[in-house]
C-alpha cells in the first residue's frame, strides 16, 4: 500500500488568532512580540502576519527594529498570549487525530497526519481528507492551513510551504523529481546555513545538483551518516514514521463576560471550562496529577496556580482545588481584575500507565459539586 503522508501548517497562527479576537486589527499588518519588560521595546518578535513580514517583520527581530521598519505605518503590537494559543492549538490537534491513522505534533501549529490506511493509499483519497482538514479548521476556528500531501514527511513539509497561505500541494511519486531539482540546497527541510554554505564551496547549490554529487567527497566533508542524509533529501528519501506522541496536558481558557475580580463568576467560568477539559481525559483515558487555574489580569499579564497531588480522573475533585486556588490568587492579588481565565490539568498518566487506583476518597475526603 502506498504511503501518504499530510502535513497540515497554521498560516501565521499567532497573529491570525489575534485577528479573530479583535476585528478592528484584520486586514492590517499584525506582529506579535515577546516583550523582555525592562521598556515599551525591549524585547524580540515571536511572529508576524503575511502582510507584516511583507514591510521586512521576521520572527526573532529585535521589537524596536521592528518598530522602525514599522513607522509610519499602521502596524499593530501585540504581547503574547501563549494560553489563549495552546487552547486552540489543542483543539485543533485533536480534530486532527480524529483525521489520521497516526498524528505527530511538532509545534504548536503544525503537525504530520499519517494517512496511509484510512486513504487505502489513494492519492485522491488523501486529497480529500486534506481538504476536509482544511475545512474543518475554517469552520470551527475560523482559521486558515497550508497542506502538503506526499509519500512521505519530507516531501509533506516542503509541499505545505508551497503556496502559502491557504495552499494545498500534493507532490505525487513521479513529481518528486521535478519539485527538488531546481530548489536551492537550502530550501531543503533540515537543512541550515552552516550546512548549506559549505555545500556552496563544493558547488553544490541545487537539491538536483547535491542528488547526483560524489558521496564519497560528502562522506568526507560530513561524514558518512549526515553525508547519506543529505543525498536521500536530495532524491526525496525519507523513512521516518509518524510517530504518535501523547500530550502532556490539557488545558482550556476562556473570556469572562466582563473584567472582573468577583470569585463566583470567575469561578463559574472555570467551571465551565472543565466539562471541554473532562471530555478530552474521558478520550484519551487519562488520570492526571496536578490542576492548575490560568488568569490573564486587564493589563494581559498571565499567571498560574498550580497544586499537585495523586493521580485521578474526578474533575469534581480538581474544581474544588481550583476554587482554592483561585481564592488564594484573589487574595493576593486584592483590586486586581481578571479578562480571561483557564484551567490545565497535567502530569497526565494514560490508560496502559495507569496503576490501580486507591479510594479516592482517602486522598480528597468525600466531594461535592460545587454550586453558585
């Protein structure tokens, strides 16, 4: 049976979520940064939106470089909002897996689907799942993807890079040739600039031109295994798996009605939180260990709470240790209004891990729901 391979990459995944949250910034060029603290510029860009990057805004630049590149223009800052991201993200995966015989996630907006057994090894099969992922995503997040289909993750990833954003690109076995050939050495996947400048002085500079070169003088250069490494990218060779890996911890946040530092209704969010949170272990057969409550303050300041104590799946448990965490961040932190708040659950221990369980009772005392 054929392999296929999809991989599926959030267009400007930061800045479009940001978009969505505020209608008024669309359509503008958006940058979003982690600020360091020490001034209003201090600090370096996380990412930037097609129409950003188009005035020269790169991740990892400098925010006040930015800001220059920025002036005059109507450009919108924004600090970093990393709960709100790996909420959605988690959404977003788990509607992937749903989608694939095999998901590995590797970043927080993009992820390989292996596809194999679910398209029969049709290639207008995988197609169509791409283009229900694609979907899918449109329709429940308001989000947009680039996708790649091929035979396998390396040709999957450069495919998804090939019409940005919003493409879909299938690269078939017989194209494969075609689409690497003419590339430069350094537009291959995994490839970086020390590699690729050493390359250039061997006068290596297309992935065409690395594909037929002397091994043994790679070999030499780099060694005999990056040097069969790099002539098997070169002719599209990749036999790595998709290798499924389970999450770490489940989380959800959420906008409160209003800003406010009233226990009740920030507590009644958390709660409704919880059932999203409940549903997923009750998916993926898992206990967890520690609860944690997330704030997000008027000024987009994030803190967390956390308490760790022994593994379970009672989510009526857990809210009453959030509720006491939350009271003790509502007494430290008196007069301080909260936006948004979220609720994670983690160090998870699944199904084939698990070890049986005691009374829970002897651990929590005997729960009740709490009630408001």
């Amino acid at each position: 049976m054929q392999r296929l391979i999809i991989h599926v990459d959030l267009d400007s995944f930061y800045a479009s979520l940001e978009e969505l949250r505020n209608t008024e910034i669309r359509g503008k060029p958006v940058v979003i940064c982690v600020f360091s603290g020490r001034s209003a510029e201090s600090g370096a860009v996380s990412t930037a939106n097609y129409k950003a990057r188009e005035l020269g805004i790169r991740a990892g630049m400098p925010i006040s470089l930015a800001k220059r590149l920025a002036r005059n223009k109507d450009v919108v800052f924004l600090p970093y909002d990393i709960e709100h991201y790996r909420t959605v993200s988690e959404r977003i995966m788990d509607l992937l897996e749903d989608e694939a015989d095999a998901l590995q996630q590797v970043s927080i907006d993009e992820a390989y689907l292996d596809v194999t057994k679910r398209s029969i090894g049709i290639w207008e099969n995988a197609e169509k799942i791409a283009e229900n992922i694609k979907n899918k995503i449109r329709q429940r997040e308001g989000l947009t993807c680039s996708i790649g289909v091929g035979s396998n993750k390396l040709i999957a990833k450069m495919a998804s890079k090939q019409k940005k954003p919003e493409g879909l690109t299938v690269v078939r076995n017989t194209e494969v040739k075609k689409f690497l050939e003419n590339l430069p050495v350094s537009e291959l996947h995994g490839i970086g600039d020390k590699t690729t400048k050493t390359l250039n002085q061997l006068g290596i500079r297309t992935v065409n031109e690395l594909a037929s070169f002397d091994l043994h003088i790679l070999e030499e250069k780099f060694g005999k295994n990056k040097a069969k490494l790099l002539q098997n990218k070169a002719q599209g060779i990749d036999d790595s798996p998709v290798k499924h890996e389970e999450i770490q911890q489940i989380s959800r946040i959420g906008t409160l009605k209003e800003d406010t530092d009233n226990l009740e209704i920030v507590f009644e969010k958390i709660k409704e939180l919880s059932i999203d949170v409940e549903k997923k272990l009750r998916k993926k057969k898992a206990l967890f260990r520690t609860i944690s409550i997330i704030t997000v303050d008027t000024t987009l300041k994030t803190q967390t709470k956390s308490r760790t104590t022994h593994q379970t799946d009672d989510l009526d448990s857990a809210l009453d240790i959030a509720r006491s965490l939350l009271e003790e961040f509502l007494e430290e932190n008196l007069g301080k209004k909260l936006r948004r708040v979220g609720v994670r659950v983690s160090n998870l221990i699944f199904k084939e891990d698990q070890q049986p369980l005691r009374d829970l009772e002897k651990y929590f005392g005997k729960t009740t729901k709490n009630s408001s």
